[in-house]
C-alpha cells in the first residue's frame, strides 16, 4: 500500500521532516517497517499551503521517491506551516501522475493509505453516488480520489468527519451488495489549509498503522538536547503511517477506529462509525 505524513505547526522546510529525520519518509520509500509492502516506489506527492493562498500547491510524478531531484530541489527552498507528502505503492490501479496522492479539489487536500477491496466490481455503483457537478473533476482511476470525490458529494466542506462516515458507509454497503466480506481499509487525511483531520479505519477493525506525535512541550522536557524541538511552536502536529524516528516517548498510535482533528482551539480525538447517508 502507501505511506504518507501530515504537517501542521511552525513553518519549516519540506526538508527538515521529509529527509533529515532518521526513519524519513523518503527512507520509507525503500525500508517501510510497517508497511505491507517495504518499496513505495510507484510514485509520489507534496502538497503546501503557502502565505496569503488559499489553495494549496500540488506536485506529483510516477518516479521513486528517493531517487527525484526535483523533490529534492523543492524540499531545500519551500517553507509551509502546513503540507502533506505521500508515497505510493499501487493496489492495482495505473502508475500515472493523476494516480498520485495527495488529491486537490479548490482548498481541500486529500491523501490515503488502504483500499477499497474488488474496487473494480464497485467502481461503476460508486462513481453515480458522486455529485455530476464534481465527477468531471475526477482525473485519474485510483479508488482513494474516488473516496474524495463522495466525500466532497457528502458534504466534505460543511462537515468533514460527517462526509468521510457517509462516504465509509456508502463503500461498505455497495460492498457488501457485491459479496465482498472487508470493503475498506483506509487511514487519510484531509484539510481544508486550516484544520487538519485524520482517520483510521476498515471492515475488518484491523487498520493499517497511524500515529501523531506528543506534545512538542512534553517532548522538549524529555529530550532538552534536541535542538530541533526547540524551534516548533507547542502546536505543531505530525500524522504519519509510521513513526520517523526511534525518538523514546515520541509517537502515540492513533486507537482503531478512530478521527482526530488538528485545529487552533485544541486538537481532539474521537471515535469514528460509519454513517448512512
């Protein structure tokens, strides 16, 4: 499958938190511990929200990430308060650029690890849930646009944990007309450029892995010769499929079943249950 990260704090490099770390997203991209496959090489993606744009700048390409200059070039000069990074390893959906996370539609990001289970039985039932307004928009063949697509449908703007249960709901059962036991495995992320939300969860209640990070304060009290902490703000949050580090007390696995919100008036954690539309 995938493995991606999510940024919210101090603004900082691309660099500082998709190479320097020691188990980086880009090391990742060859030595996933975690993961179900160790290589995401079918491509990549980098997502950022800059000053006074209220859209988010997207690149993606189908290479490896660990091998692309560009991404490097791009990491070293682009400073973001919040982005979003992704590597791919296809489920069986085309290696292409438009198949590449994360997705854009106006101000809203959307990135994704799992799958939609026998996605090519159900992919003709979802498509005609998707708003007509929206469906020309979809670009590429991929099962997680189609999941951000009926997200948007459900009311992804108004109510973003509302929209991703509508949606959760709508796949489970469109699977289960088609016989399939397990239909989704997802943990995403979504923003909309000033909150930031992440979800776990599948069928099965056996998702893959997700964490976020302590307490930038907490973490500075137990690691006081770790420069780099001292330059976040107490806000800053990461949410990453597997942890970039071995730093002791750094990473919090994010419970099954589970949405948190990142946001200026206190970031919360909640269950999450897919919900009819």
């Amino acid at each position: 499958m995938c493995r991606w990260l999510a940024y919210s704090g101090t603004p900082v490099l691309l660099d500082a938190i998709l190479y320097r770390p020691q188990h980086s997203l880009i090391d990742q991209s060859l030595h996933a511990r975690m993961g179900v496959e160790t290589t995401n090489g079918d491509g990549f993606g980098v997502g950022w929200y800059g000053p006074h744009v209220e859209t988010p700048a997207v690149v993606r390409d189908i290479g490896p990430a660990w091998s692309n200059h560009n991404l490097r070039e791009i990491a070293g000069h682009v400073r973001s308060p919040l982005f979003f990074a992704h590597i791919r390893a296809s489920t069986g959906s085309a290696v292409q650029q438009t198949n590449c996370h994360p997705f854009r539609h106006g101000r809203w990001m959307w990135m994704h690890n799992g799958a939609i289970a026998e996605f090519h039985r159900m992919r003709r039932d979802l498509a005609l849930a998707v708003d007509p307004r929206l469906f020309l928009d979809i670009e590429g063949s991929t099962d997680s646009e189609m999941m951000f697509y009926l997200a948007l449908t459900f009311g992804l703007e108004g109510d973003p944990p509302g929209a991703v249960a509508r949606m959760a709901a709508l796949v489970e059962r469109v699977g289960h007309e088609h016989g399939v036991e397990f239909p989704l495995q997802m943990t995403l992320a979504v923003t909309d450029g000033h909150r930031l939300w992440g979800f776990r969860y599948s069928s099965e209640r056996a998702s893959r892995s997700l964490f976020y990070n302590t307490r930038v304060d907490t973490l500075r009290a137990l690691h006081p010769d770790v420069g780099f902490l001292q330059e976040l703000s107490d806000e800053t949050r990461l949410i990453v499929s597997e942890p970039l580090g071995n730093l002791p007390g750094a990473w919090i696995a994010v419970p099954e079943s589970t949405y948190g919100v990142v946001q200026p008036e206190g970031d919360e954690l909640r269950p999450f249950v897919p919900e009819a539309a």
